[in-house]
C-alpha cells in the first residue's frame, strides 16, 4: 500500500490530537511582538503533563514502514527544527495493532506543531529530501515502547514528487 503524504494544515487534525500554527493561526496561539521581535506560543499547556524534550533523525522517504508505536499514558508533541517532517499516524481505535488502511502521512512544516492524542499510532519522522532532525516532547517511562506490526502492512510513504 502507497501512501502519498499531505500537509497537516490540509486535513482535520482534531480526530488526531492538536495542531498548532505557531506563525498564524491565533485561535490557539497568542500572538505579540515588539521592536525587532515577534512572538507566539500556545493558548494551554502543550501537554497534560510534565514531559522530556528528545531529539531524533528520521530517515528519508521514500520508505516503508513494518512497525509503529504508540502511548497510552501521554500525549506527544512533534516539532521540525528547519527542514519539513513526514509523519505517519493511524487513528485504529482500541486495537492492539495498527492497521495500514488507517495510516495517513501528514507533512509538518517549520512552524507548525502537533499534539497526537495517547493512543495515536506514528511512526518516527522521515525527512522529505534526506535525513531530518526533529524533536519531540512527551512523558517518558521506564519501560520501553513497543513497536508494533502493521495489519496488512508495510506501507510506502511518499511524497507526490516521487
């Protein structure tokens, strides 16, 4: 299964989580600036609770994904430092399995951030035109995260240029 990734702004993230616009999106972003500066961040706390600020370098697309992973005791924000990030996310329900015909690939741009609800499958980030580095913020636990196989996976992520 191929799967051809789409900006976020473009579908209705809300069945995923939270997006943000941090450059203009001011129903839930405060705007200000000053003298030489401007500014924004979000109207509420970006998660529920306290988190850790990681870093990780995705891979490039094209690629396919076997696995993916998700949390039941946070929410996960991810952010792209300067360079846009694919990320693929499935909403599959109380499954214990993601499954490929709910996969969607979302294109993060700098700029924009997303909040995936506990319970949201992703796979890491993968870098558009190389390798990419992105940071995330979330609760961490003690205990591993387990990556799961994709019911009638892989899937191919693209981007509509490949």
């Amino acid at each position: 299964m191929k799967i051809i990734a789409q900006p976020v702004s473009s579908i209705d993230f809300s069945e995923y989580g939270k997006y943000y616009n941090m450059s203009n999106q001011p129903h839930n972003v405060v705007l200000s600036e000053g003298d030489g500066w401007k500014d924004s961040m979000t109207d509420s706390p970006l998660i529920h609770s306290e988190g850790h600020l990681g870093l990780t370098v995705g891979s490039p697309l094209p690629c396919k994904t076997y696995k993916m992973e998700r949390h039941l005791h946070t929410e996960e924000a991810l952010f792209c430092m300067a360079d846009p990030i694919v990320l693929a996310i499935a909403n599959s329900g109380n499954r214990q399995y993601p499954r490929a015909e709910d996969i969607k690939a979302i294109i993060i741009h700098p700029g924009e951030v997303v909040v995936l609800k506990e319970g949201i499958w992703h796979d890491a980030c993968h870098g558009i035109d190389g390798v990419v580095p992105y940071y995330w913020f979330a609760q961490v636990l003690d205990t591993p995260t387990e990556w799961i196989e994709i019911a009638d996976g892989p899937v191919e992520i693209r981007v509509a240029a490949d």
